[in-house]
C-alpha cells in the first residue's frame, strides 16, 4: 500500500460538527475515480524534530498518511472526509487544525470493499446502513449514488452516537430522498434512524445498536425486516462492528462472502 504516488490536494472548506468531530472538502485531481463506500489514504506533512538536542539539525519534512472513507458522492467536483480528534494523535492531532487553502496529499488509488458491488446474492431488496461516529462517511457516499435508490425498494440509515451534538450531516440526511431519491422512477423508500446514547432525547433510540437488534427494536421503528434477504452494512467503533455482527448472525444472517451473504463491513481502523 505504497503512498508514493500520493498527489497534493487543497482544501476547501471546513466544518466543525462538535469539538471531536470535522469534516472538510478539498479539490479532486483530474481522472480520480472510486466506487461509493471506498476509502482513500490521505497525507500530511509533518516536521521530525532532530533525534539528538546536543546537535541540532535542521528539521526533516515527512508525509504522514491514514485511511479516511470518503463521504462524497463518486460524481462530485469534490472531496469530502469527516474525520475525528484522536487525542495526542500523530495525524488528526495536526488535521483539526486544517485550514481552507491548506495542502494534503491524496493516495490516488481507492481501496475496500464496502460497496454494493460486492452483493450478487440475496438480490438487492433492503438496504440496512449500520454506523457510529465517522462511520457514516461510506454511507453518506453510498446514498448519493442514483445506483442505491433504483435498485433497493427500502433503505435504513442507523447513525449512532454518544450526544445530540456529534449527529453530523442532520440536514443533509434529511434531505437525501428529496435530493437523490426524486431523481429516478419507483425510488426506494428511505428510513432514518438517529441514536443518542447518553442523553435522552425525544424521537431518538437510545440503546447500542446490538441490543437494539436483540429486542427487534430496529424493526419495530421502522417496519422493515431485518432477516436473511438484507444486505447490511457496518461501520464505526470496532467494538459496535463486532457485537453487532454477532446480534446479525444470531438472527441468521451470514457474512458477506465472494459476493454471497448479508453482512459486510469495512476494517481499516
């Protein structure tokens, strides 16, 4: 996974959604393509301090680089990333401070698999997006795509997260049936499910979303099945990853294999 080809980038604009959480735009190089739901490996450059006090040295210019989903559609003029602040991070300790004109270096060949392509069995009927925190980046590129909305007759986005206040992109998710879905004939019919789970807030879940697939409370909030003819996708907190995963199996959902099976998920953490 080499960054060497890795091209620079600018930065357009800025958003800061909670004092952990961001999200930014940048210019997209000329002939860059990506499948919705694949991350890139983004850089910056970063000041190594010289090894030895007792002889100082002029400081070395390095590009450190992570993997960040990309949260724009794939026909955007731009890029978009949402991005945490990791504390005492090496990367996203110095990207919260990013400013609009800043450079950062794009790693021009798009990696995973959390994309519908990967689905040939069961047929696509329902869509189930499972998320926390930045998680949502894959999927908000995903519900861009027109591909989503004309071949699922139903779409569940879960967004989970801690405060009322770290539920990035409200706006934008309540506007994306109006905005993509009313772009093709018979679109799916979309349902939004917000979390908050350490504050209780009106209209919102407030469980793990785990436990929420034990008691059948997704189903029950929005009367879609969640059985084996989902595809079910799944990215955040390893942790949710992994518990839920094991909620789905326990339903009788199976993991997404050479195109065969229900869940997927995205491990780059």
């Amino acid at each position: 996974m080499s960054d060497d080809s890795a091209v620079a980038i600018t930065v357009l604009s800025k958003t800061v959604w909670s004092p952990t959480l961001f999200s930014f735009t940048t210019t997209r190089p000329e002939g860059f393509r990506f499948e919705a739901g694949q991350f890139v490996r983004l850089g910056m450059a970063a000041s190594e301090l010289a090894a030895n006090a007792d002889q100082p040295k002029p400081a070395i210019t390095a590009r450190i680089f992570r993997a960040y989903s990309v949260a724009s559609s794939p026909y955007d003029e731009v890029l978009e990333f949402f991005s945490v602040v990791v504390p005492d991070g090496a990367f996203t300790s110095q990207l919260q401070h990013l400013q609009v004109g800043d450079k950062l270096y794009l790693n021009p060949t798009p990696f995973g698999f959390l994309t519908l392509s990967r689905y040939q069995e069961p047929v696509p009927k329902t869509l189930w997006l499972l998320a926390t925190g930045t998680g949502l980046a894959p999927f908000l590129s995903i519900l861009q795509d027109l591909y989503v909305w004309e071949k699922y007759q139903d779409i569940v986005l879960v967004y989970s997260a801690r405060t009322t206040q770290e539920l990035a992109y409200q706006e934008k998710i309540n506007n994306l049936a109006d905005e993509f879905g009313s772009l093709v004939e018979n679109a799916a019919c979309f349902h939004y499910l917000p979390i908050v789970t350490r504050e209780k807030v009106a209209g919102c879940l407030s469980e793990r979303i785990p436990k929420l697939i034990d008691d059948d409370e997704l189903t029950k909030a929005t009367g879609v099945a969640l059985d084996d003819t989902a595809h079910v996708m799944l990215c955040g907190n390893p942790q949710m990853v992994e518990d839920t995963k094991e909620a789905l199996k326990a339903q009788g959902l199976t993991m997404n294999r050479r195109g065969v099976g229900n869940i997927a998920v995205e491990n780059y953490w």
